[in-house]
C-alpha cells in the first residue's frame, strides 16, 4: 500500500497539465486577448483587441450568494472545504466500480467536477480516474477553495444553454443570481446531476424532486435554519419558471470581426481543443477572456484592399445576391487576407463562403486533379500530345454508351499538345489522360498530398468528378488556394494557417504553427512546368484568363466555369502570393457575367502588388527549356515550319522531331538562361547557344 502511494505522489509529481492553469487563470482574470500583425519590416505591432460575445456573463466570488455556494456543496461534495481535491472515501467506490466496468457515480469531488467540465478527458477508465485525480491535487495546490467554487459555479452546464450560475438564474427566473432564494438556488443546484433532465424547462418533476433533495441536504448539513428549510420547501411547490431563452438576457457586445479574426479565432479555438483536450465553451474562454498575444498573418494592406474592392460599384456586378469567397496565401502556408461574402461584414459567425461553402469547381481542378500528377508520374510533358475526342462510357448494364465530356467550345479538335488542351480548358484531354492514369490515383493525391477534404468516397472513381470538377460535395476557396500553392513553391503543400504562434499573459507559448510541416506533393520540376503551363492560361493566345495578366508583373492562373454556369473561379498566382476567387449564388442559377471573378482578382491583387517591386517565379537549376514542335509535340529541329517554347524535367525530356528533317536545335537550362545578361519571357524568343 504504502508502495501504491508514493508511485502515485510520483506520477502527481511528474504531471505537467498547463491547461488547468491556463484555464482557471483565463476564466478568473476576463483579460482582453491582443492581436498582432507584422509590419513591413516583419516586426509584430499590435492591430486589434478581441474579447467574446457568448451568452455569459462572469460573477465574482462574493456576489455569488452564500445561499448558492452552500447548495452545490450540499448537493455535490458536502466536505468540499476538508479534503484536497480528492474524498478519498467517495472516490474509492468510484474506482470499485470502474474496476468492475461500471459506470461511476457520486465518486467526484466539486475539484474533479470542474476538472471534468474542462477537459474532454471523459473514458471510463482506470488511468483517466488516476490523471483526474493527479490534476485535482494540483489545482488544490495552486488555488484556493473560494477560487476553485468561483469557477466551477461560472463554467458548469446548468441546462437550457446557460454556463455558469448566472446565466441559469437569468434562464429560469428572469433575475441575477445574488437575488436569487434559497429555493432557487436549490433549483440551480439541482441540474448538475443531469442538465438535459433536471432542469426545470425539459423536466419540471425532475428537478423539483432533485431541488427538495438539495433543501433537506442544505438542511441536515446546517446550511439553513428550520424557517429557512420550510420556507424553501414551500416555495418549491409553487415555484415558477420564465422559461426564457438566453439571448433575452444577453446582447453580443459590438464587437463585429472581420472575415480573417473571425476565422482565425475559430482556428485558434479548434487548435486549444486538440491540443489540450478540452471542450469548446473552455477554449473559447481562453481565447476571449485569457489576455492572450495572437501573432497573425494577416497582411492589413492586402485584407483591407480585398474589403474595399467590393465596396467599389466599379469592380463589383450589380447583382445584390451574387455572392463570393477569396482568399490570398503566401506560398508557405500563410493566408494574408480573406472574404467570406460580397457583401461587408456587418455581423458575427454569419455565412462563410470561403472557409464553408463547398461548390462544384469545374475546370479549376484539372492542373491538380489530372495534370501535375501526369507530369509527375513522367507519363506526360509540356507538349505531349493528347486525343482532343470523347471517351465512350458504359451508361447501363445493357452496355450502351454514350461520348463523354463535351468541350466548351462544342467540338474536338484532334491531337493536340497538353500545354494547348490547359491554355483552351479543354474538357476532353483531361478526361482522356484521367481515364489513363486512374481514378483513385488522382483521388489519392489531391486528398493526401493536396488536402482537399471535400471529396468522398462516390468522388474517387468518377472520371466526371476528377476530370471534370463535377465533384459531389464540392471544394472551398481555402482548399483550391492551399492546392495550387504548389506551383508556386516547387511542389510543397503546407497547411494553410491565420497565425504563427499564441502567447499566454506571461509570454509563454501556448500554440505554435511555425514549426510547418511540409508535404513534397510532386518533385520541383513537375510544380514549375505546371507553373508554365498555366502561364499559358495568361498569356497564350487562346488563353482563358487573359483579363487576369497585371502589368510587369509573372502572373499564371487557371479559371474555372462549371455546367449552366453556376459557378465561377479563378486561381491567379503571383511571385508574392496567390489569390483564389469563387463567385456564385447561396441557390444555385446561372451567373449572367462569369468574367467578374476575374475583375475581381486582379483589383485585389494589382493593389497589394503594386506597394512591391516587380518579380518572376525562381525555378529548379534542373528545367530544360527549349523548342518544340506543336505538330508533333517533339523538341524542334531546324526544318520544322512553326516551333514553340516549352519546359521540361531532364529526366523526362520528348525525343527530337523526325517528322521534319533538319539539324536539332541546341536545348538550354534554366540556370544557364538565367546567368545570361538578357533575361527572356515565356512569350519572347530565345536564343539558343550555338
């Protein structure tokens, strides 16, 4: 025995829990939480403060009234104020019966309640009953027991919605708790046991019974005198409820996040729960109420040019119901600004088109869904030449078929190159290579590699939905933006995320997002030949995204238009960051001008890039860029009557046109091209080392 117990004072001991702490402080001290964004210079300068709107509303330990305090204890751990976070003769029984598998009742002290309502830590076993206990020593160790009922009687689910005693004497008697009766304050006390059943709205028997089993408790333990008992009961035969809704009692402060605070704190908060194991109302505690130091990576100029855009009736449609989503990234995971609606903000936890809504992305997820992975399983090059025709698909059991996909442009024009079937969006090629490569192949790499968590399983062998953006869920502008990422980057998927790391009061970190974990989705040069691929969708002669290109500036992009016109989208990325834009009505109908995305786009970015100099995307040493032959989609010769410019990995270079004759023309790395004095564009002519 005496073993037992100094293993267990060792484990105590040993038993580092920074979230009861954390906790107990943020919810005591209602500290307002700072925000910070880097200036130019990349140093933290504050930007915003952000407190909570719940429906709660914290009350010191001496307005709660003596009548409330003795009833929990009464009713929940009549020797509170003896033991040290643990009654030892209650909590053995407990474990008696989680040995014999059990479930255990009466065992928990007020401390291990509270521990309980902190954290999710709610697995009935024998290690979870140590640990609870470990953390009940230690919160008793560090706070007193006034401190440890003040919160317990603020955080507790007291049923109907309400946290904390305040919130249900507001619920249940339309009054503040230190107003409240002896009765009353039984009534409250009374829910603890089983808040759906037991409180007075679900359950008016229950909770009287439960509310007279508190009064004779209050009374037996002399918490109340012999007046004060039968007046108690009395009033509990005629109590009456006002059965109110919270929000009567509580308005939201005036506190309207814009679209990246709010979603950031949504981040920060699902990242509290994970971390620490704990419930969402706690983290939101923290969160609001802990004077927290949030370092964010927003980016103020590029968020407040993305608001201002669609307050200009100049750049905007004029159709009050077409909505959007964007978002611009860093291409190491940092989202710089966002928008949730077309609209402004003007209220809190509203609809968000960026983060929530899912649609149908149509041609915008071919270079992720088809073409990167061909360049990067080596099946395909920049001037491959690919079927522009229908696949014929099985439609029934009897074997009748049928062509699929239609192009937009209502025809097939034969072989092409792959970098034309991108420059044009062309439905067929993609389909054809798909039908080539594999379903699920595909289907794995965009949710493994590119965190696309839209699709499910219906989605994995539909060539309609890989090939085609015909997905059955849908996608969100995050997860468009953190995909195509990696074609600015090299090939590296990172997380996207609102902040770098979160302090506590005292300095001390409590989230960190800048350790970043890395997925290397396809090899460097698969990612730059994509990026020169789209680049074509900018600036090739029968490119769709043409309106996008911003002056001096390398810009690639894919647009996106899916069946009727309902959706619309664009992915423009710059050397700088990239830009994802959705537009599109809540009720799906066809959208009278799907050119507005991209006006859209490029006044939110040509603003944020014009307070920089003007860059082009560094590529690996390892691209080949050299002529090739849009016949035969081979590299050039000297004879051959019209030749292009592609990229290409050295490993997965096309053999030499043969179809004219003539001496091969000389081939160039990107090292070599960029040592040179005269730097060349994708468009211009090179000149090639003789």
């Amino acid at each position: 025995m005496l073993f037992a117990l100094i293993l267990f004072k060792i484990y105590i001991l040993a038993f580092k829990d920074d979230v009861m702490d954390l906790n107990m402080e943020a919810s005591r001290l209602s500290l307002t939480s700072s925000v910070y964004t880097n200036d130019r210079d990349g140093n933290p300068k504050e930007y915003s403060f952000i407190f909570g709107t719940e429906n709660r509303v914290w009350v010191n330990f001496d307005k709660i009234p003596k009548y409330m305090k003795d009833a929990i204890i009464a009713i929940e751990d009549k020797r509170f104020y003896k033991h040290g976070g643990i009654d030892f003769l209650r909590t053995s029984g407990a474990v008696f019966n989680t040995l014999l598998r059990k479930h255990s009742h009466g065992g928990s002290t007020l401390t291990q309640q509270l521990i309980k309502n902190i954290t999710e830590d709610s697995e009935v076993s024998m290690s979870r009953k140590v640990r609870e206990m470990a953390r009940a020593i230690r919160l008793e160790e560090n706070y007193s027991k006034d401190e440890i009922l003040e919160v317990y009687l603020n955080v507790v689910n007291f049923g109907a919605g309400s946290r904390g005693a305040q919130a249900a004497a507001k619920i249940y008697f339309g009054k503040d708790i230190w107003e409240c009766s002896v009765a009353q304050c039984a009534a409250i006390a009374a829910i603890t046991q089983n808040p759906s059943n037991n409180n007075p709205l679900a359950n008016e028997e229950n909770n009287k019974r439960r509310r007279n089993i508190v009064i004779k408790e209050m009374f037996a333990q002399k918490k109340i005198t012999e007046q004060e008992y039968e007046d108690a009961l009395n009033e509990s035969e005629k109590m009456q409820f006002k059965k109110s809704s919270s929000d009567k009692f509580y308005k939201p402060k005036n506190n309207i996040k814009n679209w990246y605070i709010e979603s950031m704190c949504k981040e920060i908060i699902k990242d509290l729960m994970e971390k620490y194991r704990i419930k969402k109302g706690i983290a939101e505690d923290i969160l609001y109420s802990g004077g927290l130091k949030i370092y964010s990576y927003m980016d103020e100029n590029a968020q407040k040019f993305a608001e201002e855009t669609i307050k200009d009736p100049k750049v905007m449609p004029n159709d009050s119901k077409l909505e959007l989503g964007f978002m611009m990234t860093s291409y190491d995971g940092q989202i710089l600004a966002m928008l949730g609606s077309s609209r402004p903000k003007d209220a809190n936890l509203i609809y968000d088109r960026c983060n929530a809504a899912r649609r149908q992305p149509g041609s915008i997820i071919k270079p992720i869904a088809v073409y990167a992975l061909a360049l990067d399983l080596g099946a395909y090059n920049f001037s491959s030449k690919i079927p522009d025709k229908p696949l014929q698909l099985e439609t029934n059991e009897s074997g009748e078929t049928k062509n699929w996909p239609e192009n937009w442009y209502k025809d097939y024009k034969g072989e092409v190159t792959l970098q034309w079937a991108i420059e044009k969006s062309a439905n067929a090629p993609a389909a054809q290579i798909l039908s080539k490569l594999g379903t699920h192949r595909s289907f794995a790499f965009l949710t493994q590699k590119l965190g696309v968590n839209g699709l499910d399983l219906s989605d994995a062998s539909s060539l309609s939905a890989l090939a085609a953006g015909g997905t059955h869920i849908g996608v969100t502008v995050k997860e468009m933006a953190g995909a195509f990422q990696i074609f600015g980057n090299g090939g590296r998927f990172f997380k996207l995320r609102t902040y770098s790391h979160v302090t506590d009061k005292n300095g001390k970190v409590i989230l960190d997002n800048r350790k970043k974990d890395i997925i290397q989705a396809t090899s460097e040069e698969s990612a730059n030949i994509m990026n020169r691929l789209l680049k074509q969708v900018i600036c090739g002669s029968e490119g769709t995204g043409r309106k996008a290109n911003i002056e001096n500036w390398d810009i690639v992009g894919k647009t996106g238009t899916t069946n009727d016109d309902y959706d619309t989208w664009f992915v423009g990325l710059s050397p700088r960051a990239l830009g994802c834009i959705w537009l599109g009505y809540d009720s799906p109908k066809r959208i009278k001008e799907t050119g507005a995305a991209i006006r859209i786009w490029k006044s939110i970015m040509s603003r944020y890039l014009s307070n920089y100099e003007p860059m082009e995307f560094v590529f690996s040493d390892n691209l080949i860029k050299s002529f090739y032959c849009p016949e035969t989609g081979f590299l050039a010769n000297s004879e051959c009557p019209d030749v292009a410019i592609g990229y290409y990995s050295r490993t997965n270079l096309p053999p030499c046109c043969s179809l004219h004759g003539g001496n091969n023309l000389d081939i160039i790395t990107v090292d070599e091209e960029r040592n040179k004095n005269n730097k060349e564009t994708l468009e211009g002519s090179v000149s090639v080392e003789e």
